[in-house]
C-alpha cells in the first residue's frame, strides 16, 4: 500500500479489534448465538465488527465496507468495484474451542480481485499484510520480515483440517504422492503456505469470500496462488458470497 499512514492507520485498526476479541476470550461467557445460516457468532465478532466498520468509515469515507457481520453490505458488490471485505473474527469455532487458531481479515478488493491484505492472530499480536504487487510483510514481537514462499518440500506439505477431510480432498491428497500433513485453522491455512511452512492446500468444503480475500492477497505478495478447483481465477463480489472449491499453491501452478 502506497500511502504508509494509512497502512499504519489500518494495521492499528486491525490490532484494536484483535484487543477486543482478546478481552472476550478472558471471559468465561462468550455469548454464544447461531445466525441463520446455523454458524455461530459471539460478543466477540460483533465488537470487532464495529470496530472495524466504524475505523474504515473515518479513515477511507471514500470506500464501501462488506462485513460478514453486516448482512445488508451484502448487496455493496452490486454497486461498487472498490470496498473493504472484512471478517472481524475468523474462526469463531476456533475461538469457542479457545485453541488460538483464529484471525482478524481486513481485504480492499477491486474489480473483483484482493488487491491489499491485512491479517492479525490476536493471540499472539503478529500482523502480516500484502497484495500481489506490494510483496508480503510479516510483523511478530517486532520483528518484520518479508516473507516469500518456499520451494515444493518432499513429502508435500498439505495444509488440511481434520474436520473437512471429506472424499473429495482426500482423493486430490492421494494424488499428490508422498505428504504430510499441516494442521491450521482459519485463515491461517493461507499464511503458512506463505511463510513457507507448507506447499498446497485443497479446500473442497464451503467458504465464504470473506474466509479468504485478505490472507489471498498476503499469500499472492509472498508469490503464491489461489486458484479455483477447475483453474480459472478466484473472483469476489459474485451475487454468491460463498466460494467454489479451491486450491492454495506456493506458486502458479
């Protein structure tokens, strides 16, 4: 991102509402309800939600917002080819468990690709951000790096959650060969392949545009891919929030 105030503005932004997540996490009532689509979201979600929608509409006026906690900004896409994306909390189910394995995504998507990503892990305060024409930027106990993928390892490393193994991705594993396995949650699947500690991974289960535009962007920064299961582009802003199957690469394939 060109303009560095802003991008120190939005990385402050992100760690706010990671703080707010965390304050919840240290309670031990999470407000747990389900929403119409039968996944849960908590008092967590709704306060990085406002948050961060409130934040973006101070910083960038200028700008639509689509939030996965916000279901009228769906229809935002049919009226604007440049808004912020954005899933306040990423691995709600994750956060419920209290395993750590959950984000905060904040993507600028134009003309239906993510052009600038940002991702923070609240447990652990660590930032990465990027986009495919500004490299990829990792910030932990601070300490920045540039992170860049990594050459295919042997065996494979395949990012894969236990809890999605169905035929489908179990059959596209078997076809790799010789594998190992790479436990993550959320939207951390994407940032392993881009911090170089794995090589693919195949997502044949549903996701949400929002599950992925923000670590997509970091990932394409760091060289990677994310392609759709039958080759052609991963697109945002469909009149279908949710995405086709999909596969994570190290590089272009």
């Amino acid at each position: 991102m060109a303009d560095e105030g802003l991008l120190q503005a939005l990385q402050q932004l992100v760690h706010r509402a990671g703080e707010a997540i965390m304050e919840v996490y240290q309670t031990a009532d999470f407000g747990v309800e389900t929403k119409q689509d039968d996944s849960p979201v908590t008092k967590a979600d709704l306060a990085a939600h406002y948050i961060l929608a409130d934040g973006l509409a101070k910083l960038t006026p200028h700008i639509a917002i689509v939030s996965e906690e916000d279901p009228a900004s769906l229809a935002v896409p049919r009226e604007h080819t440049c808004y912020w994306l954005i899933d306040p909390l990423d691995g709600t189910k994750e956060f419920i468990n209290r395993n750590g394995q959950f984000t905060v995504n904040l993507a600028l998507i134009e003309n239906h690709r993510p052009s600038f990503g940002l991702v923070s892990t609240p447990v652990d305060q660590t930032l990465y951000w990027g986009g495919k024409d500004l490299g990829c930027w990792r910030l932990k106990d601070g300490e920045l790096i540039q992170l860049r993928t990594q050459p295919t390892a042997d065996p494979i490393r395949v990012v894969a959650s236990k809890s999605h193994l169905n035929d489908e991705t179990k059959a596209f594993i078997d076809n790799l060969g010789n594998t190992q396995l790479v436990q993550a949650g959320s939207s951390l699947k994407l940032l392993r392949i881009a911090e170089g500690e794995a090589d693919i991974y195949p997502r044949m289960a549903p996701t949400c545009e929002w599950d992925t535009a923000a670590a997509q962007a970091v990932l394409e920064g760091a060289g990677g891919a994310v392609i759709q299961a039958d080759g052609s582009a991963m697109l945002y802003g469909k009149d279908n929030i949710l995405n086709p199957h999909f596969i994570v690469y190290n590089k272009l394939p």
